[in-house]
C-alpha cells in the first residue's frame, strides 16, 4: 500500500491481480457471466501493455485474438505445458461466487470455466473452484457475531470436485490449516498460493474485543509469508472479505485504493468497485 516495487507502483495502486479480477466482475455487474466476454476483457487490458503480468497469463494472452479463441487457446497452452499450474486464475477468482450466489453447482461451473480462460491444469481449475465456493459460503453463511469454520469452508467444496481428486486436496487443507503458513513460500504455485492464503488466515486469531479486525491482521500476515506476496493478499483478501464485510477494511486503505482497467484509461476507485460488486450481487 505504499507503493514503489519492482514496477514503482503509486501508494494503494492495484496490480494485474485486481486488475484481472474487476474485468471479471465488470461482465458480472452487466448481469450475466459471459466466459467469452471476461475474456476479451482480459485481452483488452493485456493489449494495453501492463506492466507486470504473470509469465503464464502473458503466454495465452498474446495468443488468442479474442475472447472465444482464447478458450481454446488455454487449454491448448495446458496440453503442451502440462507441469504448468501458475497462480495467475486464483489471485483473480473473488469476484466469480457473486455470480451465483446460492447456485453452488454454478459457482463451482463458472470458476472452473473462467479460470481455465489461462490456467486450464487442474491444479488452477480445483483451486479455484474450492476459493470461490468457500467465499460464495462466507457470504451466504457467516454471521459478524458468530465464529466462522474457514477449513470447514473450503472443505466444502470438495463434494464438487472428481472423487478423483478428493484425496489430494483434502491433505493440502491439512497442510495449509497445520501450518505454519511461512511453509508455503515459493507460491507462484497455484496449490501453494492457496495453501499461504489459507493458512495465514487460520493462523492468525480473531481479536475477541473487535472480531472483524481479523480481515486486517490476516491480510497482513500473508503479505509477510512473501513472495509473490500481492498474489497471496489478494487470494486471501478475497475470502476474508466475503467474511467480514466491507466495513472491515480500514478507512485509509479505502481512500488510497486505485487503478485502471486498462494502461492509461480512466482511474477507479474504491467507490466503484463496491458499486460493482453490489451490482453484480443484483
């Protein structure tokens, strides 16, 4: 939140991770999820020369011409790149459950289908929908007074995947809810930037006098785990979110919080994006 890095951001100014996110949620807030649409969303802010943009991302992207190709061109990418699973569909899958809140079928359909856009592995797909379907349970089940099961959560979402999988992901919530979440670094793999996101929000407690001040100290707690360190934030950020509430997060944060959707349009900011989501609730 400060800015500068590697790419000298400006302080509060949002990288390709929310970047990503609001083309998703900008198809979401017309009413309908479109993977064609958020696709050619993905390409219009790529063609606007970004400047970070993951390895994986920048590999499909600057294959496809437009948003229905690019469909075939993500699953083509995991054919030929079949050890690749990068977290670049995961840091933006937050806003995907607000397409089908008390849907969970279609939440985990339309997760799977937007992540698959770049990051086809089954590693990027699985992660995805398990985040998506927890925080679509964080929103449609938590109570600000009452405790919150984040494993339970997550755990949840297992009865969507191939009973082949099950297993699998199971022992990697174990993992991440073991801990520590410093463990979890490298995470520019997808199953470890999920299991950091996961596991700095376990690990860090519920203060009993102010509960909701967890969004903060948790976030906090999976910037630190470093690494790619703004992917993590923005996974974690995403399901704390969706548990707290938007009134959880500090009042400076909200006033410096910016960015475009495209390399030199228009600035957004927080207002719009709350707008957004609350649109795309309907």
């Amino acid at each position: 939140m400060r800015g500068g890095g590697a790419f000298d951001w400006a302080p509060g100014e949002w990288t390709d991770d929310t970047a990503m996110a609001v083309a998703i949620l900008d198809c979401l807030a017309s009413g309908h999820c479109d993977t064609e649409e958020i696709g050619n969303n993905f390409l219009s802010w790529y063609a606007s020369s970004p400047p970070d943009v993951g390895i994986q991302t920048s590999a499909v992207l600057s294959s496809a011409h437009d948003g229905a190709q690019l469909i075939a061109v993500g699953m083509e990418f995991y054919k030929r790149n079949p050890s690749k699973a990068g977290n670049g569909a995961l840091m933006r899958t937050g806003p995907v459950a607000l397409s089908a809140l008390g849907d969970r079928e279609l939440v985990a359909s339309n997760a799977e289908a937007i992540a698959a856009l770049t990051h086809a592995h089954p590693d990027s797909t699985t992660a995805c929908v398990l985040w998506s379907l927890a925080i679509e349970a964080a929103i449609m089940t938590s109570e600000i007074g009452e405790p919150f099961d984040w494993e339970g959560a997550v755990k949840d979402g297992l009865s969507f995947l191939d009973v082949n999988l099950v297993s699998r992901w199971e022992e990697l919530i174990d993992e991440a809810v073991q801990g520590p979440s410093m463990l979890f670094n490298p995470n520019g793999y997808v199953v470890s930037a999920f299991q950091a996101a996961l596991s700095a929000i376990i690990e860090t407690p519920v203060p009993v006098d102010n509960p909701s001040d967890h969004f903060m100290n948790a976030l906090e707690a999976a910037i630190r785990i470093g690494d790619d360190c703004d992917t993590v934030a923005a996974i974690a950020g995403s399901l704390l979110g969706a548990r707290w509430g938007v009134n959880a997060i500090p009042k400076e944060w909200k006033e410096i919080i910016h960015g475009t959707r495209t390399v030199g349009s228009e600035i957004v900011k927080f207002a719009e994006l709350e707008a957004l989501a609350r649109e795309a609730i309907g």
